[in-house]
C-alpha cells in the first residue's frame, strides 16, 4: 500500500511550516532515514528523514509553498509497486475555517473537488492573511486578489468583511485561467518572498497590526562600561569567550526589569490579562545572510557575565548557519537589537511580539559633554525603548529607561549585576 508522508507535528506548538527544499525527486528510490525534505518553522531550519524505505511515487507540495502539519506532502510506494493515482479523495488537511456552503479548493490548486463541480485555483495569500480572513469569517477562496500575481492581501479581506459575508461570497472568485502574471521586465528581477524573509514580512505586519508602538529614546553616557568591558575581556579570553556590550547591556536590563515588571511580560488578548513573568529570557536580534533572527538567552538573571557571553556568541553561531532549535527561538519575554557595529544614530524598533517592548542600542562615539561645569570628551551611545503602549504608558517607559543608563553609567551599580 502506497505510504502518505505528512508533515508531522515537530513540537512547540508549530501549526504549519514553508517547505524550503526537496532532496529527493518523483521516480527515485528512498531509504529509511535519508533526509526526504527541508522545512522552516519559525525562522528554524529543520531537516525531516524518510520514515520508510521505497519510491517516491508522488511529491504534493512545490518548494515554497506552506503546509499544515498533519497534510499530505510526499506519497512513498514499495519498492515494485505500480505508482498509485493519488486524488484529492486522501485525506490532505486545508482551511477548514469557510462561509457556509463555500467549496473547498481542490488539492494543491488543482482546481477540482470531489463534492463540487465548481472550478476553483488555490488562492495566493501569506498564512497571516488567511488567519486574519478566519478571524473576520471571510471566505478566502472567493476573493480577486489586489497584490502582486494575484495575491489576497491584508486589505482585500478588510475590504470584503466590511462589505458583509454576503458581499464577500458574490465577488469573483480567482480561476486558473484569470489570474493576473505580472512578468519583470529586463532590468528587473524577481524574487520570490519566502523562508526567512517570508516569516519576517508576517510577523513585522502583524506586531503592526496587533501592538500600539511607542518610541523613546535616549542617551547614556557609557564611558565607565567601555573601561569595565576592556578591564574584563582578559578574563573572558582565558574562558574561551568574547566579551561583547551586550552581556553588560543584559544584565544592567535585569534590576530595571525587576522594578518596571510590566516591561516583561506579555498581553493575552483571549483572556484580557497582562502576564507578569517572574524570569528573563532575553530575545537578542541577530543579522544573518537569510534575515534578522531572534535568539533567546534563557534565565539570564542566573548567569554571570562570562556564562552569557558565551551563550550569546554561540546562539549568533547557530542562527547564521541556520541551526538553531525551536527552543532556542521561542520564549523570550524581553528583545534587544543591536546595530552598533553598523552604524546609525537610532531607529525604531518593531516590538518582537508576544513581548511588549524591544531596546534598541547604538553605535559608542565621542562626544563633549559638559559635565560638572566643564567640557569633557565621553563615550555616549544613544538608546531606544519601543514599548506597547496598550499596556504600559510613556512615563513608565521612560522611567524603565533612566533606571537602566543609571545602572549602565555607575560603575558599582553594574559591577555588582556582572561579578
């Protein structure tokens, strides 16, 4: 009997994942073990292995494309068997959310059902745009797309369930043959938006969509960090580490986080409750060649300074070669993106939700300050606070951030965070 391989259930609540890269092809033999395919799920790489040996009679889902777990992706049939007629009849899960009497889309886009005789193409639409079409009771298979190729966006659905469920069943639906290609001309070139860049573009746009951002900013004088960073690297070389800003930068966030709670923790919109979290998991934003990740240092009030260092430079290690776990980019309560290295005076930050707010820190210039009634030439770097301003207001962020370039800028207070 011909073997149905889904996409199976890879844990930590993962509902669906983009299929990045076959390794094998339709007609080839497999063995068990072997590495059938190549799958991201939220912003993590993870290679799936043949459950069986046999031939690949049937491969069902395009690279690219984002599939359910549990849905049908790949058909495997013993070796010598006749190459089965796999039809949309076998069970391949598929947005089960739709308007009362809608017909579901055929397998794949293929344009047939086995209930209906209505002709139907898949739809285009990220999985953002169809969660938010589930939210609104809006049937996606019925709508024109306004996007590029064709693609439902954002706005289409707005449009749609504004009009009422009644309007949004008598629009036009998309067929295989009306569907609008727009071909790049000779000096440009397309590229298609998918994996990394693909998961960044939802989640960017639904933070948007979701938090009400607030930028604060301001500067800190870290003339006395850049001495105990240089003081400290001797220690962290015999260790095996780098010292970098971003350990001091942690662990002067912890006592700031302890008395501003509210800065980490996270809004349940279900409930209508703001959970307060007692640990400080530290999402750290890391550029890579695929696109900005986010790692998360676990526990961080319960390593000193060296223990994060290192933790942090081996998270970046994996994160650029595409090798970290769904435990080492889930759970942060609190984010910080660092783009000193590159320059730039300040930005402002997309929260990396569910947490509520993102500091963002800058590059360290000489700058004359007067202080104490004179002209003096310190290290200062700018600094900014994007908060959620549903659950915490102006005033308290700005608090937050006094009390940490306080700590940043006493020596003692940070010495006794870091020893």
């Amino acid at each position: 009997m011909p073997y149905e391989f889904k996409l199976p259930d890879i844990g930590e609540g993962v509902a669906e994942g983009e299929i990045l890269k076959w390794f094998v092809k339709e007609g080839e033999n497999v063995k068990e073990d072997q590495p059938l395919v190549e799958v991201m799920t939220d912003k993590v790489n993870v290679q799936i292995p043949s459950p069986r040996s046999g031939l690949v009679s049937r491969v069902l889902a395009k690279e690219g494309e984002t599939v359910k777990v549990g849905q049908t992706i790949l058909v495997i049939s013993e070796d010598g068997e006749k190459k089965p007629e796999f039809t949309p009849s076998s069970p391949v899960p598929r947005e089960t959310t739709s308007l009362p009497g809608a017909p579901r889309p055929g397998l794949f886009g293929s344009g047939t059902t086995t209930t209906t005789t209505t002709t139907t193409a898949r739809v285009l639409a990220t999985p953002a745009t169809r969660r938010l079409a589930r939210e609104l009771n809006v049937d996606i298979s019925t709508l024109k797309g306004g996007g590029p190729q064709g693609r439902v966006t954002d706005e289409d659905v707005r449009s749609a369930a504004q009009r009422g469920a009644q309007g949004a069943t008598r629009m036009v639906p998309v067929t295989a043959t009306s569907a609008v290609v727009t071909q790049p001309s000779k000096k440009e070139q397309a590229i298609p938006l998918r994996g990394i860049r693909r998961t960044i573009a939802e989640r960017m746009v639904k933070s948007r969509d979701t938090a009400a951002h607030v930028t604060h900013v301001d500067e800190a004088d870290v003339t006395e960090l850049v001495l105990i960073r240089e003081a400290l690297k001797g220690s962290a070389e015999k260790r095996g580490v780098k010292l970098t800003y971003l350990p001091l930068i942690v662990k002067a966030l912890i006592p700031a986080l302890k008395e501003f709670p509210y800065l980490n923790s996270s809004l349940d919109e279900q409930s209508g409750n703001i959970i307060l979290k007692g640990y400080y998991n530290f999402g750290i934003a890391v550029d890579t060649e695929q696109g900005l990740v986010v790692s998360v240092v676990k526990d961080a009030d319960t390593k000193d300074i060296f223990t994060l260092a290192g933790e942090i430079e081996k998270l970046a290690e994996k994160a650029r070669a595409g090798q970290l776990s769904l435990e080492e980019v889930h759970g942060s309560t609190f984010t910080i993106t660092n783009v000193g290295a590159i320059g730039g005076l300040f930005a402002t930050p997309i929260i990396n939700l569910p947490d509520v707010a993102i500091l963002g820190v800058y590059k360290i210039v000489k700058r004359p300050v007067f202080r104490e009634g004179k002209v003096d030439v310190r290290d200062m770097m700018y600094i900014s606070l994007t908060f959620d301003h549903r659950v915490v207001d102006g005033a308290y962020a700005a608090r937050f951030t006094t009390r940490v370039i306080e700590t940043i800028q006493d020596p003692k207070k940070l010495l006794a965070e870091v020893l």
